[in-house]
C-alpha cells in the first residue's frame, strides 16, 4: 500500500480496514491513499455494475475519505470530478455526496445491517452501501412506494438561509388549493424582524378575493404586516429527474413550461407589486407523506427576486418598463442565472411534532392553568411544547427578580405580571399556540377569563391553595371537565396529583386524599427555618431549587397526559424523589401512609 506524498504512514486499523476492501464484488481502488487534510485520508475508487442508464454509468468513479482516527470519525464518499453521475437523486447529502448511513426503508431493504463499529468491518460496509446506492440509483429504486417521502436537496449556493417564508398547510387547505391549480394571485406576508428575517404567510387572495386565511397562532397575527407576494400554484411538483431541484432560472423556465405556465409574466409582476424591499415569489405544489401515496399537503418555495430600485436602465437601454425587463430578463433572469432559494419552514403540526407531540386527543383539549408560579409555568410550557395551542393561565401577583432562581420568566418579565408574561413566552414557542394570560386570580371576575373558564376541557390548579380548591369544588358544570390539582411538598421533593373527571369537583375528596401527605411532609423537619425575603415586614419563602421543580413538572404533565387520554373518573398519585447512599435514584410512586 503507497504511502502519502509526505511519507506519513497509513493508521494501523485503517490498513485493517483497506485489506476487507478487496473483498467487496464491484468495488475497486483505483489510486494511492493520499493525506486530504490533517486528520483525513483520501482514496479514488469506482464502482462498476452490470448495466447503467440514462443518469448512471455503468463505470461510476468516486473519492473515499477517511478519518484519521478511524474506526472512529466520519467516512465520506464524494463524486469524483467525472464521476459517470448525471443529476440529482434521493438519498443524497449534498449534490456530491450520497447518504450511505440513512435509516430509509429503501436502504434497510438492502440487507446490510447496521454500521458496524470495528476497524475490520466498517470501512467495507461504507463500500458495500456504495455500490448498492448505486444499482439502486441505476435502476431509479432509491425510493420504493411507502418511503417516507424527501425533498429533493435546495443546495447551500441557492439558499439564503438567513429569510425564510413561513408557512401552514395541511389537508383542508389542500381541497382549497386543488380549485386553483394553474392559477396565481397575491399572498399577505407578515415579517418577524429578528437575527433572521421571517415571512409568514398571512392571506393568500386572488383578484383581491379571498382564498385562505393559515391557522395561525398570536405570536404570528401580532406580527407586524409586512409587504404582499406573488404566488403560483402548480398542478404537480416541479421536480427536475431523477430528483432535483430547479437551480436556475433557465431550469425553472423549463419545469413551468411543461405545466403549461410562462415564467415571465410572473416575475414582472412580482416585482412592479413591491415598490420597496425585496420582491418574492411563492411556488407551491403538492406533496405526499409516502412515496406513491395520496397528495397530503402543499408545499411552498420562495425565491428572491431584484427590487425595482436594482433594475436601474443602463447605457443603451430606454428608461421604460420593458426595457429595464429586457435588460433583467437578460442579467438576472438569464437561462444560467441562479435563483436564490429562502428557507422554507412548514408549520402544520406533524411538521413541528416530528420530534416529539401528544396524541391528538390530548393537544386538542382546551387548557387552564391556575397559578403561574414557579410550577404552573413549567406545566403550562410543558403543554405548550408538547404541542397543546389553546391555553389559559391565570394569575394576580407578578414576577421579581427573587423568583427567577425558579421560574421560567428572565429578568425582561420583571416586573410584570406573571400570567401575561408566562402567555407572551409560551406563544414565542409555537407558531400555533393561542395562549392567554389573565391578570386576576381564579374564579375570574372578568367576562373573557370567566369565558376561557366556562369553555375549558381541562383545568389544572397548581396553587394547592384551600381557597381555590374550595372554589372549585362549588361549580356545577353542564359538561363533564377533567380537573387536577398539582402541588409541591416541601423543598419540591413530592408532588401531590389529583384529578377527576367530573361536573363537579369534589373538594371534601381531594382533602382526604392529599392531606394527610401533606401533614406528613411538614413533620419531617419541624425545625429547619424557612427562607425570608422582604422590605419592611420580612415574610417567609417556600425553599426549592429549580431543577427539583423542573423534575416535578415534567412528571405532573406527564399525569395530566395520562389522565386526559384515560377514562378513570378519579386518580391520586403522590410523586417523591428517592435518596440513597450515592444520591438521588429517580421518582417514586409513594405507597398509602400507615
């Protein structure tokens, strides 16, 4: 084996890894190893299979890079410069680098297990995936029917990540769109001016009629209004094959053309409509969640296009609209121009959920928080993040800077009111959110609060107050609502949960049920002081630290999901931390008390 042109000799396990390589069919090394970068070794290879087609060679050359510390590190494979690869395909990194560690269906189907981790093995399974990506490739198998279906690649030269256009679809607005194949109008935007600029797609119209108007949440709509769009929809998606993406303008034309649309017109008028800032255009299309599958949404692109400030006339050119298009058509809209792609973000909920949603039944309930204290917040923003959007907390004390050690608010809440804070923070969470938050303690005596109240499927009290759970106790409800009480023992070291499911809560049986708990907590150290804070008339302070809360709320929405997906019609739980002799073992379910 040729050492690097510095004669720096080839890591020991990588040679064990090169010697498994001869014994993997269609693969051959056809070069030295060389030193890549400082801690990378490169090798060109190729992989020859039995027939090629119209995009693949039978004869394909590639470039192995290795990490120096192998078997650890990354192993990349990249095209080589003519590598016998036309175009674009599924499955791929960048536009040189196929994805040979992909989870795909497609892929598992190949039969070559999980990456192994040994210097003998991995380097061959990296090869053997190669040479199946590319027979998959060859024959157009990378995506078998049922896959999950992946867009083809925007590359990085034709994305400005830092705009992005926002957008909501799901299956409803897919029956209002399939009325409008072909056509194109005007889309309201809505501009969200932080580090990255964001546009939201507010209202699509056409002929200034009403089409569609996106669900969104309050943080979208208090958005400021920002400037109007052009958009088109296409009847199918504007895929260039195997599986690419238009890059140029010229690429675009061609893909609009074969749908039976001219291009032009549309970027005239895109661009006479935004008389300052940067003109957009919005192409959407429909997708499915399966390869072969049913449409299931629509999905948006956006492309940048020159402000008229930027079309300025130029020497021969008449001072005219159609001679400034003339001279855009030829610089900027030219057949190799590129198109600047922005980041497109879908909103709808699988899209944001991927990663981790309640159940539908849950997320679809309507919450109130009672109290955003250190344990309502964290509830509620549990919920929140969990993927509930019509929440409302209630409150009448606001946040200082003592209860930061704590609580989920920063220093920019201070001093505001907690539940209105807690509510502005939980809507800058989800782009679907709707919360609420009512400066006034619970039962409200303000019309909407009693409103939020009365219209609520769920209400969850985190005060552990005598007075709030006496109140609660005294409402007869038409409707059956679950109700549950979530409070803290002392230093946060148990939660106290109880829930029913009923048109009235029982007060009487929640006091019998929690407690004698908390009687008994109280006892275990009658004597420690308890922390003071105050001006004037010093008051004491409940003692607990932010991860101890933190655990607990993750465990009390934890019970309200189970609760709300259950059918009981009554649950007592109390949580505790467990201590041994090497320190805290987890949560425990504490057992009736003697």
């Amino acid at each position: 084996m040729d050492d690097t042109a510095d004669r720096a000799p080839l890591p020991p396990d990588l040679v064990a890894g090169i010697r498994t390589l001869e014994d993997v069919p269609d693969f051959t090394l056809t070069g030295p190893w060389s030193r890549e970068k400082s801690d990378r070794w490169a090798v060109p290879c190729q992989v020859q299979i039995e027939q090629g087609s119209e995009y693949v060679d039978a004869v394909t050359h590639w470039r192995l890079s290795v990490s120096q510390h192998y078997p650890w590190g990354t192993i990349d494979v990249f095209r080589a410069a003519n590598s016998g690869i036309r175009g674009e395909f599924p499955h791929e990194l960048t536009r040189h680098q196929p994805c040979l560690i992909t989870r795909a269906q497609s892929l598992e189907r190949w039969g070559t297990g999980a990456e192994p981790p040994d210097a003998y093995g991995r380097l061959a399974w990296h090869a053997m995936r190669l040479v199946q990506w590319v027979q998959k490739a060859a024959r157009g198998e990378l995506f078998q029917p049922g896959d999950h279906f992946g867009h083809p690649l925007i590359h990085d030269e034709n994305r400005n990540r830092k705009r992005s256009i926002n957008t909501l679809e799901d299956d409803r607005s897919l029956a209002v769109w399939r009325q409008h194949t072909g056509q194109h109008g005007e889309v309201k935007l809505r501009k969200d001016l932080g580090h990255y600029v964001s546009y939201y797609a507010a209202e699509f119209t056409r002929q200034g009629k009403h089409l569609l108007t996106p669900a969104w949440g309050t943080w979208v709509t208090s958005l400021t209004a920002g400037q109007t769009a052009r958009w088109l929809m296409l009847e199918r998606r504007p895929f260039i094959p195997p599986w690419g993406f238009p890059a140029t303008w010229g690429e675009l034309r061609g893909v609009l053309a074969e749908q039976g649309m001219s291009l032009d017109p549309l970027l005239r008028s895109a661009i006479a409509m935004t008389p300052k800032g940067t003109p957009l255009l919005l192409i959407g299309y429909p997708v499915p969640g399966v390869i072969d599958g049913p449409d299931r949404q629509i999905q948006w692109q956006a492309c940048e296009l020159p402000s008229r400030a930027e079309l300025l006339p130029a020497r021969g050119f008449r001072n005219t609209p159609d001679s400034m298009w003339l001279k855009a058509r030829h610089d900027t809209f030219g057949t190799a121009s590129p198109i600047t792609w922005l980041l497109s973000q879908p909103h709808q909920a699988e899209e944001l959920g991927s990663r981790g949603f309640l159940p539908e039944t849950v997320r679809a309930q309507r919450y109130v928080v009672i109290g955003a204290g250190a344990l309502g917040s964290a509830v509620a923003e549990h919920l929140v993040r969990s993927g509930v959007t019509y929440i409302s907390v209630f409150d009448d004390d606001s946040i200082q800077t003592a209860n930061l050690v704590r609580h989920t608010l920063t220093l920019q809440d201070v001093p505001g009111n907690k539940a209105e804070q807690v509510a502005q923070r939980l809507q800058a969470i989800n782009t679907l959110v709707s919360p609420t938050g009512f400066n006034e303690r619970y039962p409200p005596q303000r019309d909407d609060g009693a409103q939020a109240v009365q219209a609520a499927d769920v209400i969850i009290d985190t005060t552990g107050e005598a007075p709030v759970i006496a109140m609660l106790g005294r409402r007869r409800w038409d409707d059956p609502k679950v109700i549950i009480s979530l409070s803290l023992g002392w230093k946060a070291q148990s939660l106290y949960a109880y829930a029913e499911r009923t048109t009235r809560f029982r007060a009487p049986a929640f006091n019998r049920a929690i407690l004698p708990h908390v009687d008994a907590d109280a006892l275990v150290d009658p004597d420690e002081p308890m922390p003071m804070e105050g001006v004037g008339c010093w008051t004491p302070v409940f003692p607990a630290l932010h991860t101890d809360i933190q655990l607990l709320a993750a465990v009390g929405a934890t019970f309200v999901r189970e609760f709300v997906e259950g059918t009981d019609t009554e649950r007592t739980r109390v949580f505790e931390q467990r201590h041994g002799p090497h320190g805290f073992e987890g949560i425990a379910l504490r057992g009736p008390l003697p």
